[in-house]
C-alpha cells in the first residue's frame, strides 16, 4: 500500500496497432487540426487588444524597458503572464499581431501535448478527437478564444504539468513528480485559478498511493515558482505593492460577490460558452458516461472525472464565471470528447471506430457551421464588437495611435478609465499604477485610499495628455461608490483642454474628433472617450 501503483488508472492504454494508412490519416488529421485553427487565428490577428490583454502587454512592454511589474502598472494576477507576453514581444515585436502570433503559438503547443496526454488513454482516434474538440472549444467568441488571456497560459502548463505526472506516476520518477510539481506551480504563477489544477495533481497522487518521499517532491516542485517570484520582486524593490495587489486587495476582490450574484453570472455568460458548441459538450457529457458505464475503460473514469472536477472548480473563484475562466474546463473537456470516441468505437469493429469517428466529425462540422460568421466572415474589427458588444477596443488604438503621433518618447500620460491597452498601444509611460479603475468604484475597504492614491498621482506627474474613458463598462460604478475622484476631476480637468473626441452615438454611427474640431464639440452620447492635452 506505500508504493505508487500504477495500475489504479494511472496506467496508459495498450497502444491500439493501426495500419500504416490508418496512422498517415491520424497524422494528417492532427495537422489539419492545426492549420485549420492557425488559419482562423491568422485571418483574425489584428483583433484590437481587450483590456486583458493591455494589462499584460503593459506589464510585458515595461519589462522589455528595464521596468518590473508592480512599479509603474498595478493588479491583483501573479506575473507569469506578464513574463510570458515580454517573451513572446521580445521574439515577435511589440505588436497586436506578435501577441496573437504568440497566442497562436500557445494554442498549438497546448493541443500537442493534449494529444500527447490523451494518447496514454485512448487509441489515436480517441486522441484525435480531444485535440480536434479542444481546438474547436478555445476558438470560441464565448470563452473570448481570440484574445490572449491568461487561462490560454494555464491551460498550456497544467495539461504539460499532467502529462508529465502520469508519466511520472507509470514509471516511478520522483524527479519526474517535482517536474510536473514545477509546471503546475508555473501555470499558478500565469493566473491563481491554476492552484485548482495543481490541486488536481496533488490528489492524483494521493489517490494512487504515492510515497510520502514522491509527495514532498510534488509539493516542493509546486511551490518553488511562486517562491522564487516573491525572492526576485523583493529584490527588485516591488514586494509590498506585489503583496498588496495579489493577496490583499485580490482577497477584497473574491469576497464581493455574493452566491446570486453568482448565479447571475453563470446564467449570463454559459449559454454562450456551451451554445455555439453544444454537440461537443454533448458527446464529453457521453463520454463521461460511457467511461464509468464500459467496464474495460474504467480504470481512465477515476482520473478524467477528477481532472474536470478540479478544472471546474478553477472556473469558480469569487463567483465571477468570467468568459474566458472556461477556458480552464476545456481541456477535460475535450478529453471526455475522446473517450466518448474511444468508447463507442469498441475494441474490435473498424467499422465501429469508423463511425464514432463520423460522429464526432458531424458534431465538430456543427461547430463550425453555427459559428461560421464569426470564424469565416467577419473582420477583425467587425470581430470585436461580436465578443464584446459596445466596448471601445477598436477606438481605443485609435486613441493612441494620436497619442503616439503627438507626443515624444518617455511621455507620461493617465488613462482614467480601464483601458491599459491605449499605454501599450501608445508607448507611453503611465503616469499612474492604476491600469483598472474598478476597484476605486468597489464596496471594499480600500476603495476610498485608491482614489487619493489616483489623485496624488496625477497632481505630482502632470501628465501630458489624459484620456478620460466616458464608458460605463470602464468604471462600472453604482450608487454606492466614492464620489470623490469624480469631484475632483470636474475641477482639475479644467488644466486640460480637448483635443480628441471619440463619440460612439450607435454601433453604427461612432464619430472621431480630433483638435480644434475637438475642443468646440462635447460628447452627444454617454460613451465616449475624450483625449486631453494639459495646457
């Protein structure tokens, strides 16, 4: 009972032997897989920058100029992702196409090791399958597939981190087991949800009655990466702003939502990450079934069904069922969709494979065919306000590109809404940390000292040009939050005069400003961005 047994689902399938044309046409399925979804990406590279990923591509372009994170640019994620954009900027440019190059990069890389993963358990079809079906889930405008959020980089290192660890776990490698420690850790150090994940692989390894020496190397492995953060941002000078964001306030952030609110969100958000795919959460539901249901594939139920267990449970922290938080679910997802496969096709009947292979073809067809306007049709600028109704994305690089053009280098300028990507898009410092303004507008204890905090700030560095972000979606504030900041800009504006207007009157019907035109024409709609150039 003390040894690591892995024959208690831990252990991969025999290897199903297939023909030499059976085997090209896997392989040529899994590129086709591949370029299918790298075209669709390519076709929508220049997708305008959401406010994620202006969060990240800040961090990552300041990084790139010698800055750390948590010095000029302040939230509450852990800095894996902000080091894996400077990477991916360093390699390809600092760019929206060189950042959804690189997302393009991690989506493939992720699909890979799925297949990888997925091949320990299944035949190459079965694998086949959950790479197709996951490629398919993460293109999707419900999870915001298109933009580089930082689930994309979970996702990459916890499905390694997996894979890793069965294979640890079949040939008895405690080195093996404190890699995929470090991986999980990794994928926790992109977004705190991946501890869900790691949680996943401590359980696994419990489950299979692992030594007590393979669990303390899991359980160093996974907390090493976050270790060593805290060790280089303390040296770095940033610890106390890095503790504040990421524990302090982040614990204000998870506990205001209440369960309904909850509820809310779910309601609102699932219908459009199940919808567009509803055949392929179908057959992972089957799949599901069928892999408790048939005895001889039992023994892959137990670790599948924990790995969506954990992965969902990633989706929950504070309630907030953000759209790209499923993206955390989808490579369980997917891989039930291969077992779906795996069991209908049975052990001996090419015939039978044939047609769960058909099956599963028709249900991905469906995707394709329900989302073909949006994967085929659109532009990339017709693509945003798909995922993101009225939101100021594509006028927001606008904002900045004027920005670029008018200003010199080295510039300071704020941005007083929560629109990081116009500092990115811009090349401009921020003259001040607050990259959201949500938490100033938030029922938590800290709100009111954000907003002196703002002020301060923008008193001391006097920034050239401020862009003042009239979208409700970029304060989200109600009744209840500290007005201060809001009289206190009626007055100080006054030391800035218009010189760019963004006026979204309708979908339709979004008119640009821009100087003296500017200056004599206030906003006739209730969003609007105004570009103010101190006097």
């Amino acid at each position: 009972m003390g040894s690591d047994t892995a024959t208690m689902g831990a252990a991969p399938v025999e290897s199903k032997s297939l023909p030499s044309p059976s085997r090209r046409r896997v392989w040529i399925g899994l590129l086709a897989i591949l370029g299918v979804a790298a075209l669709i990406r390519i076709r929508l590279l220049d997708i305008p920058l959401e406010r994620d990923e202006g969060e990240y591509a800040l961090a990552g372009q300041l990084m790139l100029h010698g800055i750390p994170p948590y010095q000029l640019a302040w939230n509450m994620k852990l800095p894996g992702t902000y080091t894996a954009y400077a990477a991916i900027m360093a390699v390809l440019g600092q760019s929206t196409r060189a950042i959804h190059l690189g997302l393009l990069a991690v989506n493939a890389a992720t699909i890979l090791l799925l297949y990888a993963l997925a091949r320990r358990w299944f035949g190459a079809r079965g694998a086949l399958a959950a790479c197709g079906t996951f490629a398919m889930l993460s293109l999707c405008a419900g999870v915001l597939g298109m933009a580089g959020h930082a689930t994309h980089f979970v996702v990459l290192f916890a499905v390694a981190a997996t894979l890793v660890l069965f294979r640890a776990i079949e040939s008895g490698s405690a080195r093996g087991v404190f890699l995929s420690g470090l991986l999980y850790g990794t994928a926790v150090l992109m977004k705190q949800q991946g501890a869900f994940i790691g949680l996943f692989g401590l359980v696994w390894l419990l489950w299979t009655r692992a030594r007590a020496q393979r669990l303390a190397a899991f359980a160093v492995g996974l907390v090493v990466p976050f270790c060593l953060t805290c060790i280089v941002l303390w040296k770095l000078g940033v610890f106390g702003t890095f503790w504040f964001w990421t524990f302090q306030y982040a614990r204000e952030y998870a506990s205001e939502t209440t369960l309904a609110d909850g509820w809310d969100y779910l309601s609102d958000n699932l219908p459009d990450v199940v919808i567009p795919n509803v055949a392929l959460w179908l057959a992972a539901g089957a799949g599901l079934v069928l892999l408790w249901w048939r005895r001889d594939m039992r023994r892959i139920a137990p670790p599948l069904t924990l790995f969506l267990v954990f992965s969902s449970l990633a989706v929950c922290p504070g309630f907030y069922f953000r759209p790209h938080y499923f993206i955390l679910m989808l490579p369980a997802v997917a891989l039930l969709a291969g077992g779906a496969v795996e069991s209908l096709q049975g052990d001996s009947s090419p015939l039978r494979g044939s047609a769960a292979m058909w099956l599963w073809a028709i249900a991905l067809g469906f995707s394709l065919f329900t989302q073909r306007y949006f994967l085929f049709g659109m532009n990339p600028v017709q693509a945003n306000p798909w995922e993101y109704e009225l939101t100021p994305f594509p006028e927001a690089a606008r904002v900045a590109g004027y920005i670029r053009a008018h200003s010199a280098p080295g510039s300071r300028i704020a941005v007083l809404g929560s629109e990081p990507e116009i500092y990115f898009d811009a090349d401009r410092l921020p003259a001040t940390g607050y990259m959201y303004t949500y938490g100033l507008m938030e029922a938590q204890p800290f709100a009111l000292r954000m907003q002196d905090e703002l002020i301060r700030q923008i008193e001391e560095v006097r920034p050239e040009y401020v862009v003042y972000v009239g979208f409700y979606s970029s304060w989200a504030y109600d009744e209840d939050s500290p007005q201060k900041f809001f009289d206190w800009w009626k007055s100080y504006a006054l030391n800035y005069r218009r010189v760019g207007l963004v006026d979204v009157v309708g979908e339709n019907d979004i008119r640009y400003r821009w100087n003296a035109d500017a200056e004599n024409s206030p906003p006739q709609s209730k969003r609007y961005m105004e570009v103010l150039r101190r006097r």
